[in-house]
C-alpha cells in the first residue's frame, strides 16, 4: 500500500468528465478507480494505470461490491468524486412519474447509494473528500430540462446538509457545478416519452434543445475539470461550491443571486425560446436526435 498516493474513486469514468479526471490525476500521481456499467480500458488509461469496476449506481448490490473492492485492494479512499449522470429532456407535463424516479434512481439515490458505502469507511479514517457533481441545472431550474434539474437540486440539498454533519470527522464535502461540457451526456440524453409534435409546448421545446445542446457541443472541454479537481483535493481547506464553465456560464449563477426571480426567469426565457434553431442543418440534427 502506497500511503503517499491518494486513492480515488470516481463514478462514471468511462466517458466524459469523468474520464477526463481520471486521466488527469492519474496522471498527478493517483491511484485511480473508475466505474462504469460495463467497463473498458483504453490504451491512454492503461497506461496510466487506471481501474476500471463494474457498477451499476441503481443496484445496490453493485455499488457495494464495487466499493468493496476497492476497500480490499487499497484499504482506504481519500477522494470520492460522485460524477455519474446522465439525463431527460421534455416539457414536465408531457414526463411521467417512472421517468423521473428513472433519472433520480441514477443521478440523486446513485450518488446516495455510493456515499453510504464509502462514508464509513473515511469516518474510521477520519479523513477524506466528497465531490458531489451538480451543474448550473441544480442552480438554475433550467426549462425543458426540469427533471434534470430538480435532481441536480437535490444533491445540492443533499451535499449541503452532509457537509454539516461530517466536518467534525475530517470529511470534507464539495458541490461541483458545470455549465456547458462537450462529452458523451449529449447523444445519450433521453427525451420524455410524451414528447409530441402535436404538444402545445413543441415549439418552445425545439427551440430550447437546439440552443442547450448547441451549447453544449461547442462547450468547455472536460479536462478543466480534471485540473479544478486535482486543485480541490490538494488545497487544505477547499469550498463548498465550485462553478466551472464558460464566463456567460458562471456569471448567471452570481446574477440570479442578485436579480429579482421574476426578472432573471425571464432572461432565461428569453436565453432558450428567443433564439432557436439558426440553419437547416442545426434542424436536420435536432430533428434526428428528437426522432418524432
Ligand atoms: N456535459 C455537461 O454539459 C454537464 C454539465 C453539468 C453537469 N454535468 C454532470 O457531469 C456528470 C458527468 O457527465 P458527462 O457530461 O461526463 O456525461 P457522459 O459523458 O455521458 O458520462 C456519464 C458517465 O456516467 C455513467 N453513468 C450513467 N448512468 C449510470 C448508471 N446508472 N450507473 C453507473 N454509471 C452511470 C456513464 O457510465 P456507463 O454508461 O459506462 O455506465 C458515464 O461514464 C453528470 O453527473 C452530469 O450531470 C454535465
């Protein structure tokens, strides 16, 4: 056991953000532990040393046995980055109540699930980081991707409470909020089943999407949040919330602070259904990503 190299532990590390930080501290010199539901080591992580568990953030069988293996390998975790996730978009009216137990199964009793695992152990310990991946969505109710959002809300909540209850043991608790990130989360958004052409919100539903995903395809590249994280982790006192992203990104989160609600809905209004699809090719791919 190698005591001068931190242990970390990162959900949904088989894309994305979550690759990208594992990359990125392994690369500092982390033993590095990645999850996914079905796990595959490329060559750039191999070299790096990278492990790779199966788990399943909705099965709790899987997220113990992962947790475990861990545990038994290295005896400890320092740094749990809770980044799994995915989502759905759609007018809530037209989401039912299992597509939203769906996304909170993965992105909010996931998270929970993973925590309740590791907690004990860095209690015994008494030391350890928890990343806890929010977004701008868990700030901002972010129309058309409401679900999305009130699940980011939720770890907000969550993350928020959690770190009262265990800084007397050394644990220290983070909320990591991006804005727009070009990674895997895109393409494997769902829509709300109901999603129609005949739904009264269709047309504020297209335009929304086509400006959120435009944003995110030309979003920051995920590798600064493998450089924010090694900074968190390494930094002895470090702060509740980090919002990362472009400057626009990362100032709508200090103006809603300030500006009256009704004020600062409607210049998110305005953001997403005043501008819209520009080009026939951005309707080309907005309309085969929605297949209706
Ligand atoms: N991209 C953005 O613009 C953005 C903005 C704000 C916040 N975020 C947050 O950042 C986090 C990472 O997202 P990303 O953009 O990197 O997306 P991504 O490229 O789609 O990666 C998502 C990761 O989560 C894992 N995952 C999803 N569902 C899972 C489940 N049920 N059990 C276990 N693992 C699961 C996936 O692993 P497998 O599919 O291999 O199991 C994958 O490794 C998410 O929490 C997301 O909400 C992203």
């Amino acid at each position: 056991m190698d005591k001068t190299r931190k242990v970390i532990f990162i959900t949904g590390a088989s894309s994305g953000i979550g690759k990208a930080t594992a990359l990125y501290l392994a690369k500092e010199g982390a033993i590095v532990y990645g999850t996914s539901r079905s796990p595959k080591i490329d060559k750039e992580m191999d070299k790096w040393n990278i492990r790779m568990i199966t788990m399943n953030l909705t099965d709790d069988s899987s997220v113990k046995a992962a947790v475990k293996e861990v545990m038994d390998r290295e005896g400890r975790i320092d740094v749990l980055f809770n980044n799994a996730g995915s989502g759905i978009s759609g007018a809530l009216e037209d989401t039912n109540v299992e597509e939203i137990k769906e996304l909170f199964e993965t992105n909010f009793f996931g998270m929970v699930r993973v925590i309740n695992e590791v907690l004990p152990h860095m209690r015994k310990l008494g030391t350890g980081i928890i990343i806890n991946s929010s977004s701008i969505g868990g700030v901002i109710g972010l129309p058309y991707q409401g679900v999305y959002s009130s699940t980011k809300f939720a770890v907000e909540g969550y993350s928020e409470a959690l770190s009262k209850e265990v800084r007397r043991f050394g644990i220290k608790v983070c909320i990591l909020e991006p804005g727009d990130f070009k990674t895997g989360f895109t393409s494997r958004r769902k829509f709300s089943a109901a999603t129609s052409k005949k739904s009264c919100y269709y047309e504020d539903f297209l335009k929304t999407v086509s400006v959120f995903e435009s944003d995110e395809i030309n979003g920051c590249k995920p590798e600064i949040i493998g450089k924010l994280i090694n900074k968190i982790i390494h930094t002895s006192n470090p702060k509740l919330r980090y919002v990362v992203g472009n400057f626009e990104q990362k100032l709508s989160v200090l103006v809603k602070k300030f500006l009256p609600g009704r004020v600062f809905e409607k210049i998110i209004i305005n953001y997403y259904m005043g501008k819209g699809i520009k080009t026939n090719d951005e309707l080309e791919r907005v309309d085969k990503r929605l297949n209706l």
